[in-house]
C-alpha cells in the first residue's frame, strides 16, 4: 500500500471537526526537490530509430506466413504410436485407474450391477414325485 493511499484512509477516519494540517507539515519533505517528486518527474523522450522508413525492414512472405501457422496433421505418427505399444493392462489395474478417476459424488458412480439369482432347481425328480404319491396317497 502506498503511503498515499494511506494517507487518503486516514483523512476519511479522522473526526470532521478537526482541521486539516497545512499541505508544507502534512508531509515531511525538504522543499520542492524532495525524492518521490524527482522520482515522479518524466524523462525526456530518447532519440530512437524513426519506424516511418523502410530501412533495415524485412518483408515477410504471405504464402510462408500461411505455412507457418498451416495446421499440422498428426493422425498417422499418432496412429503408429498408438499401435506400436501392444501391451494390454490387467482388468484390475484398469478398474483401480477408473476408480481414482471417477469422482466422489453419487451421480459419478456407475450403477451398481444386480447380481442375478440362479433359479432355484428341485433336489427331486419326477420319479420321485410319483413314489411319495403311491406311499403317502396310496394311489397305485
């Protein structure tokens, strides 16, 4: 914060009955050559290279500029890159990546998967089904 700026606040805080110092005592410098007003001063504007002339000037191609800035197509290295490497992680390791990468909240998580029940078979077969017949109903 500069001291300006503080001086500023400080003014605004003081009680409005007060009166202001004079603007010599406000500030504790010795005369108009003081050191913030030599900081202040502007230099004079230094003899440069005039930009109207064509002197020293390189022309640049349009059809290079074009070139330059033409965008590249990196599909085929990408593809060689991509097909060079055939080394195939482990369905563990993938789904620990996945898990880091999902976030926490419940609208990012994949829906829990149902584990489906076997129906259940009998023990019996239908031969036994119609021995209990004859012995309990007595039906031949």
């Amino acid at each position: 914060m500069s001291a300006a700026l503080l001086r500023r606040g400080l003014e605004l805080l003081e009680p409005p009955g007060r009166a202001k110092a004079p603007p010599g005592l406000q500030r504790g410098r010795a005369g108009p050559r003081a050191a913030g007003a030599a900081r202040r001063r502007k230099r004079a504007p230094e003899p440069s290279r005039n930009k109207a002339t064509v002197k020293g000037r390189v022309v640049k191609s349009a059809i290079e500029e074009y070139h330059k800035k033409k965008p590249v197509n990196h599909l085929r290295e990408n593809l060689q890159y991509m097909l060079k490497g055939r080394l195939v992680a482990d369905k563990a390791i993938t789904e620990q990546v996945l898990a880091q990468n999902r976030g926490r909240k419940s609208k990012d998580q994949p829906p829990e998967k149902a584990e489906k029940k076997k129906p259940e078979g009998t023990v019996f077969t239908e031969e036994d089904f119609r021995k209990f017949e004859r012995e309990y109903f007595g039906i031949p």
